[in-house]
C-alpha cells in the first residue's frame, strides 16, 4: 500500500462517519441556544446544536482533506480527539466540554476511539518510509561490502603483477 492510503481510508471513514453522525444527531436535537440541554442519539449516545455542528463541519473538512492531505487531517484528528476524549474522561460524567460540548462516556469513547485510529493510521504512514530507510540502509551496506572486495581482488591482482616482475 501507498504510504498515504492508511491516512487516506481513516479521513474517508471518519469524514463519512463524522457527518453522519452529526445530521443524524439534528434530527433528534438541534437546540443552540441552550447547550445544557442535549438528547440521546441511539439511546446513548449525547448529542446537541453545537455537537452536531462540529461533527458535520469536522467530517466535511476530512472527506475534503482525504484526496490531497490527509496525513494533514490524520494529525489533527489525533490531537483533537485524543484531547477531547482524555479532557472528557477526566471531567464528571455528563459535564460540558467549553460549556457547549457533551462529555457522557459513550461521547468520550468514541472520541479517544477517533484520535487512537488517526493516530495508528498516521504511524502506519510513516511505518512504511521507516521500513524503506533500514531496507535501503541494508542495500548500501552490501554495496559497501561488494565494492570493498572488488578492491582487494584489484589489489590483490596487481600485487601479483608486481611480484611476478620482480621475480624475472
């Protein structure tokens, strides 16, 4: 695989998943005004105005950054999920993040689930350059070692000539 295909599938993924999810969350509620309010999508999973807001603009902004740089939107993703999964575990069950956002544990877990991904997807972009750098490391040490004994052959040869002279 291409070094960007994994970081490509997880912004495609996360793009589609992301603005589902928030259109399917304005169909149960989409109340601005009044953040402390939020529903249920699925029967747990909390959603509002402000959550579904961000999921749909965060899954546009990936599905676009998918084709040209996703590693880009792979990074993001990792800080922004990651931090808003371990900030939501740590503040009380049901509190809201910047006092828009839900933090219940079904939101956290799929947001430390979201930044792991994007972080296992943009390492294993880069496991492949790792992976060429010991195979081309590897290839120039045998190259080394081959033209090392082309010279000793070469010495070895003239050494020969020279003492086959000085023998006659």
């Amino acid at each position: 695989m291409a070094r960007t295909a994994y970081t490509r599938l997880y912004a495609t993924l996360s793009g589609a998943l992301l603005t589902l999810l928030g259109l399917a969350g304005m169909l149960v509620n989409s109340e601005f005004p009044k953040p402390v309010l939020w529903s249920e999508l699925l029967g747990f999973y909390a959603v509002n105005g402000w959550a579904n807001a961000l999921h749909i603009v965060l899954g546009l902004t990936a599905l676009l950054l998918a084709r040209r740089i996703s590693r880009l939107w792979a990074l993001i993703a990792t800080i922004l999920f990651l931090g808003l999964g371990i900030w939501g575990v740590l503040a009380p069950d049901g509190d809201l993040l910047f006092g828009l956002l839900p933090a219940t544990r079904a939101v956290n877990m799929v947001n430390l689930l979201l930044g792991g991904s994007a972080l296992a997807a943009l390492v294993a972009s880069h496991w492949g350059r790792i992976g060429s750098t010991a195979t081309s490391f590897e290839e120039r040490l045998r190259k080394r070692r081959i033209e090392r004994k082309k010279r000793q052959q070469r010495k070895l040869r003239r050494d020969r000539v020279i003492g086959s002279k000085t023998r006659s």
